[in-house]
C-alpha cells in the first residue's frame, strides 16, 4: 500500500550515484573505447528492479480500487520524475510497460473512467457548477463558461497526461475511446438538463448549457491538432 516508498527509494539512488558514476565510472567506460553511459545503465538495472516488484505486486492489487489507483499515480509521479529530472531514455524499459499488459490496462480503463463518473455527478450536483469562476472578471470570461465546463474538459486533459507517455499507440487509442465515451456522456447530461429549462430558454442555466456547449466545442478544436 506505500508504492512510493520504493519508487522514491530508486530516485534518491540515482540521484545520488550520479555525480560518482560520472566522475569516476564514465572516464573508465571512455577510455576502453565503450558507449555506455555509466549513470543511464545504472538507470536501467534499478528499474529493472521496480519492474520485477511491479509484476509481483499488481495481481495483489488489481480488485482493490484504491490502491490500485493509488499504485497507477504512484507509477506515473516515478516516471515522470525518471524522465525529465534524470534523463532516461524512452528506449529503456519502463514502468508503462508493466501498466500495458492486458490485465492491467483493462482495469486501469475501469478505473480511470469510474473516477472520472464519479468526478461529473459530484462537478454537476455542486451548487456553483452553472456559474462562471470568472463572472466578476470581464476580460478573462470572454465565454462566460459555467465550472461544470471547464472542469469536464480539465478532467480530459488530466486523463490524457495520465496515458500519454503509454508506449503504444493502440493503448493510447483505447485511452481516447475512453475520453469520448465521457464526452458523449456529457453530452446526455446536459441534454437532459437543457429538457427541464426549455420553458425558460432565456434563463440563467439554459443560456450557460449553451456557452458550456460552445466552450466545449472550441476546446476540442483546439486538441485536434494534438497527435
């Protein structure tokens, strides 16, 4: 239930070899004539670790939400870290490969878009959720979109952070089949909404079903561009 206490535990042992194996262990590797770089390989046996506990602990976990979302963001923070704090290579083997494997990645799936129901009941039940953050702000609320809107599309931002450094396309897909299952689920929502104020179609909450829709559809124009 503490996946960071090992995945930290690596971090810190990188980072503290590095400055030793570049010193002392690179000169060595230059000198016989060798393209291995000392602090990459050290890398790479340490998370050849992580992914050997990583296959051990996952079937554990795979029918306890909780934790198993727990390990997923665990995962993501490591490897994230991994790559931009000490250059890893994409190349390398990594603890996204451990999360592709069928079982897995299915259940992650189920997961991702339990949490993500979940986080639209609770975004269009709250009390502000057809009111706009910036109302007060004329300049910034060009588009007067209500929370409800810019939470949904932050929500499928995170999510598409969340998969994107999966190493395959086809998982990456399955990831995007999942976004537009939320949005057309939205959709419904607001639908359903917009049918219990058509008799006030200049109301306050009708008007901003409509700068939602708009707001949303200009977003996703913008992502198109997006591989």
């Amino acid at each position: 239930n503490k996946p960071e206490w090992y995945l930290t535990q690596v971090l810190m042992w990188i980072g503290n070899h590095a400055k030793f194996l570049d010193e002392k262990i690179q000169p060595i590797l230059d000198k016989a004539g060798s393209s291995v770089n000392a602090v990459l390989e050290f890398s790479r046996g340490l998370v050849m670790l992580i992914l050997e506990k990583l296959a051990a602990d996952i079937p554990c976990l795979l029918y306890d939400d909780t934790l198993f979302c727990h390990l997923v963001d665990e995962v993501l923070l490591f490897e994230r870290e991994l790559y931009s704090v000490h250059g890893y290579l994409s190349s390398f083997p990594s603890c996204m490969h451990i999360l592709s494997e069928e079982s897995c990645f299915q259940r992650w799936l189920t997961v991702e878009k339990k949490f993500a129901l979940q986080k639209m009941d609770s975004m269009l039940s709250s009390e502000a959720a057809w009111i706009s953050q910036y109302k007060d702000i004329t300049d910034v609320d060009e588009m007067k979109v209500p929370d409800c809107a810019e939470t949904f599309m932050t929500l499928l931002l995170v999510i598409t952070d969340r998969y994107k450094n999966l190493p395959t396309a086809s998982r990456k897909l399955q990831f995007l089949g999942l976004q537009k299952e939320l949005v057309d689920d939205f959709r419904i929502r607001l639908t359903q909404v917009m049918k219990e104020e058509t008799r006030a179609s200049l109301g306050f909450r009708y008007c901003a079903i409509l700068n939602a829709v708009n707001y949303i559809a200009t977003v996703l124009a913008d992502w198109a561009d997006n591989v």
